[in-house]
C-alpha cells in the first residue's frame, strides 16, 4: 500500500522510501550535532542557540526584506556599518500541518520545537493562508472538479452547462486576477476580501516601522519543482501546497533535527506523523525543509557591538537612561568608534530611546550640568522622565538630572510624614520636592540655577502640586538664613542639602539662626540630610568630621549612609541628624 501521507519534493513520508533518498542533504550549510560551521567555531564548539556565529551568510541574490532595509539605509545620510552583513541563515526542519491543529501540537511537542530567543516556533509562509470562504467554495472534492467549479464561477457560468472551458484561458484568468498578496478579487469572490480595518492597521503599521526596519526574522520553506506554480502566481505562492486543502502553519522544529530524515526524528514526532496517516486518508502533515533568516534587527546590542569593535576592547554594556535620552559615559578607547556605537545603542533601544548622548567632560561648573555630545538620534535634550508616579521636564543642557540617585530620594521620602514641612536647599528641577510635596503639608524649594527654577516651576504645575511648594532662586546659605529668619521657621521639620560636592560647606549657615529669638520659645530642630563625597579609607568618619567642622560643634548622634559608588574609592554618603540646639542658638547675646 502507498501511503497518503501529503508530500512536498524535500519531505518525507514515514516509510515508504529508504530515508537518505528522502532527505537529501541541503546545497547550504548543514546544522548537525557536530557542525555549526562559521568563521570562528571549531567542530568540538557546539552551542546551541541562534549565534552571530553559526549559521551562514546570505548569497549575493538578496531577499526582500534586506533589500528594502537597503534602501532605507540609503535614505539615511550616513551609513556607518552595513546592516546587512549581520544576516545570518539557519538551515532547519519543520512540520507542516493545518493551522487548527498547530497549538495542540505546539503543546505535545514542546520538547523538540526550536527554542531560541524571540523567535516563535510557529511560523506562517507566504501562501499558508487559504481564506476560509474560498476554502468552503473549493470543498473537500478532488482539486480538478473544484478548478472546474471556480472556473465557471470565474467566467460567470452555470453548472453543467456543458461548456468546455479552456485551461489557458483559466491560468491567464487566474493570473491576472490574483492580487499581490494572493487574493482573488474576481466578481464572484469579492466579498472574501480582507476586511478594511485590517487593511487599514497593516497599512499604517508598515507606515511606522518604514521599509522592513522592524524585521528580525523570516522563515522560508525550502522547496524545488514548483517553478510553473511560481511563474504563474508570483513569489507570494512560494510554498503553496499542491493540494489546497486549507491554511498551513511551520512548527519549527529543534535545530538538532535539521538534517535529519523521519527515521532518525524523535518518536514523539514519528508518533504525531503516524497518527495522522491513520486518521485521514489525505495525510496533512508533511515534513519539510526551511531556511530561518535572522537579520541585524534580531541581534542584541552587545552581540552587535562584540563583532563590531576590535577585539580587546571592553563592549559598552550599559548606559543611564533619562527620559528618551541614552546616556553614554564612553572610555577613551571607545571614542574612535563613538557614533558606531550610538548608532547600535539607538538601533537596538527604540523607540523608547530617541537620542544617545556621551559626556564629554566631567562635572566642573556650580549647576551641576553635563557637557553632552549627541551621537545619534534626535537633538533635543529636553525630556521627560517619570519618577515616583511624578512626571518630570527636564532640560539636560540646562539643568542636573540623575536617574541613578531615584532609589536614593525614594528612601527619603519614604521618611517624611504628611506633618512634615520640607526644605530642600538644593532642589534642582524637583525630584525630592515634589515628590515631598505629595506627602507632606508643605514644601520650600530652592535652587541657583535659574534654568533649574524654571523647570521646577513649571513640574510643580505639571504635577498640580504649585499650591504645597513655594520656590525660591537663591544661593543656598542665603536660603537658609532668610527662611530661618522668616516666620516660616518654626514650622521646618526636615532640611534636605543634596549638592554632594560641597553640601557641608554650607552647614555654616545654621549657627546662629535662632539666635536673636528667645530661647524659651516655641521651636522645631529640623533634621538635617547632608550629602557628601569622601575618597577617604573610612568615609563614614570622614564625612562626620567635616560636618563637625562646619558647624564648629560636636554632633554626636550623626547617622551616615553610603549612597553610591560613583567611582573607584569614591563614595557618596548621606548624613542624617538633628540640628543641635547649641548651633541654632551659636552666638546669641546669652552665649556671649
Ligand atoms: C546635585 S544637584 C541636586 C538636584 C536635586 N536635588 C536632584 O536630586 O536632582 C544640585 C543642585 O544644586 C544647585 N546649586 C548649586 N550650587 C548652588 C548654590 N550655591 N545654591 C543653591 N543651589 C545650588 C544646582 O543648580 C543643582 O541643581
């Protein structure tokens, strides 16, 4: 007995012919357990998963989706690294069976389906699709008298008229009538067409991603013999079935498996052939042969930047993000590659990330802002970055903004009560005051940088938080001492100093400030949080020390934090005390 099972030229029924004539060995690369052959891997090398590599180049004739991202790259003004070179082509096998069946098989299968990152182990080709509405025409009838059928209907005639119609002139017909992605469009068939919606959102996802730019994988089956198919119904038939007995799906099937025949498969696979020989007399599912094609949009950053930089040079791996802008801290040894590098970081981080910038200098003016390089992206520096549930506008050529430190003012807050009243000297664009200001009864905000002012005003209104924060544009000590002196003073509970270069310095401005009030009246010692840098051996010492000597007092009960690393040796700690009653009242008449 022949069996049914549904055949293309490259797959292989279960039992009928000796295997090595079913499966012949492909004209590319060959995965086997023992050869992922590229350039770098040697034979003993065996990894597994999709890899930079394994798998082979493209041949010279390019397929659509390169060559589309071709032309977009010509479009762009500067072409810094070929795209296309990070192409890569995997030789795999597959089952090929009814699109209904696909996920109860997906499930029994699971173990031996190909397992690599992003990519599905269900593909649809070109052509797998048959529209249910054509499929009910066509029936479950032999193929010629369905041809038959839509033939007439083609032509408008009746059943059985007894008109012999021209093969020809039905190809031609055919051929003519078939869209680009193989619709019929035909009098008769009209209504099968794709409904609008799903014309219209397809329309504008390919308006967003631009020509292929979002591609990272293609599945092709392998196939030969089916050129006349392929002349008369263009590329988008390309592994259409010989019998059209409804829609397709590949599961793809574990690379170890790729040049395997039906006997050396696993029988969990050979089990789900057999039953389906036993079940329909017209076997539905067939083995085939399929090329995976990963193009530079699947690869990770790292994988890119690995093969693109010369070996030794450490990858850049990281990069802080503020708002839509990646910020880049490049070595030395990076800057020769700097735009080749932002490039990859953009690439591989939109649409989330819009601009790559690199710091060009180390912090040195009073603002606190960074000398910034846009590499790659949109120029704007003006961003928007959401902390704490808070939505921040931010300027990074005007002002300071550091994503790092977000963990660090959450444990702040987290210590504030809505009976506080908060005083933050060196405020910035607002993280910590408006942030407080949600918690707390009310806020006093200051900064130096008018810029910084600005942004902060216009976040308190962001945020509708303008009515619990008053802001002020003044030198810190100033601040102090002015809103020390006003009759805002007794009401402080907390004092935040977070300019870590020289915070400590401006301690100074506390002695004293109760000093022309009567010590017997009704006041509030603030807590103070002070931060600071030391390089020192034991920094927690040396931070308490200097804030000894600002204030030219003891302060015994100092609690001191380490914050960050922010360089080898260099630490940013937070010092939390209670400003001592001896310094509020330094150099009143009494003490004299
Ligand atoms: C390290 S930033 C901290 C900003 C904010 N607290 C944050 O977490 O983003 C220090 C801020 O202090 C401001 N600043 C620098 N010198 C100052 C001074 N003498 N008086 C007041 N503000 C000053 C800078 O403009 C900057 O915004």
């Amino acid at each position: 007995m022949v069996t049914k099972l549904f055949l293309r030229p490259n797959s292989l029924p279960l039992i009928t012919f000796p295997p090595k004539l079913l499966f012949p060995k492909p004209k590319f690369l060959t995965i086997s357990l023992f050869c992922f052959t590229t350039q770098t891997q040697t034979q003993t090398q065996i990894h597994y998963g999709p890899s930079l590599h394994k798998g082979t180049k493209p041949s010279q004739s390019q397929s659509q989706p390169q060559q589309q991202q071709q032309q977009q790259q010509e479009q762009d003004d500067v072409i810094i690294f070929d795209e296309k070179s990070f192409t890569r082509v995997f030789e795999l096998a597959a089952l090929r069976v009814p699109a209904k069946d696909c996920f109860a098989l997906e499930s029994r299968l699971r173990g031996h389906l190909l397992n690599w990152p992003r990519i599905r182990n269900i593909a649809r080709v070109p052509g797998d699709e048959v529209d249910p509405d054509l499929l009910n025409l066509l029936g479950e009838e032999e193929e010629e008298e369905n041809i038959v059928s839509l033939e007439r209907r083609i032509h408008g005639k009746a059943e059985g008229d007894g008109d012999v119609l021209s093969p020809v002139l039905y190809r031609d017909k055919l051929a003519r009538e078939f869209n680009a992605r193989g619709f019929v469009k035909f009098r008769n068939l009209a209504k099968i067409s794709r409904p609008k919606k799903k014309k219209k959102m397809e329309e504008r996802s390919e308006g967003n991603k631009g020509i292929g730019r979002n591609e990272i994988s293609l599945v092709e089956v392998v196939e030969e013999g089916e050129e006349d198919l392929k002349g008369l119904l263009g590329d988008e038939f390309k592994g259409k079935r010989k019998k059209w007995s409804g829609s397709t799906r590949l599961l793809l099937l574990d690379e170890r498996y790729a040049a395997r025949n039906v006997e050396e498969l696993p029988e969990a696979i050979k089990v789900v052939l057999k039953e389906d020989m036993r079940e329909s007399t017209k076997s539905t599912f067939e083995l085939v042969r399929c090329k995976l094609t990963l193009f530079y949009d699947y690869w990770q950053m790292n994988e890119i930047l690995e093969a693109l930089l010369p070996k030794g040079i450490i990858v850049p791996s990281a990069f802080e993000t503020v708002g839509h802008i990646a910020h880049l801290n490049l070595r030395e040894e990076h800057l020769p590659y700097k735009n080749l590098i932002a490039k990859v970081v953009l690439d591989k981080n939109q649409p989330k990330m819009q601009t790559v910038v690199n710091k060009i200098d180390a912090i040195h003016n009073d603002y606190r802002t960074m000398q910034l390089e846009v590499l790659a992206g949109n120029h704007s520096l003006v961003t928007t970055v959401v902390e704490n549930g808070m939505r921040f506008h931010v300027d990074l050529a005007t002002v300071y903004w550091n994503s790092r430190l977000a963990t660090e003012r959450q444990r702040l807050l987290s210590g504030f009560t809505h009976s506080d009243v908060v005083c933050d000297v060196f405020s910035g664009v607002g993280p910590i005051a408006i942030s407080a200001a949600k918690i707390v009864k009310r806020v006093y905000a200051n900064d130096l940088n008018p810029y910084a002012v600005e942004y902060l005003e216009r976040n308190c209104v962001f945020n509708k938080l303008e009515k619990k924060i008053k802001v002020f544009n003044m030198d810190g000590r100033r601040f102090i001492q002015a809103i020390f002196e006003s009759d805002k003073a007794k009401s402080i509970t907390q004092v935040v100093m977070n300019l870590p270069k020289d915070a400590a310095e401006y301690l100074d401005a506390f002695r004293g400030i109760f000093r022309d009030r009567p010590k017997n009246g009704d006041f509030t010692f603030p807590m103070i949080h002070v931060y600071g840098f030391s390089k020192a051996q034991d920094p927690e010492f040396d931070f308490h020390e200097r804030i000894r000597i600002a204030l030219s007092e003891m302060v015994v009960d100092v609690e001191v934090r380490r914050v960050r690393l922010v360089a080898p040796g260099k630490w940013m700690l937070c010092a939390s005390f209670i400003l001592p009653e001896s310094v509020a009242f330094a150099g009143t008449r009494l003490d004299m």
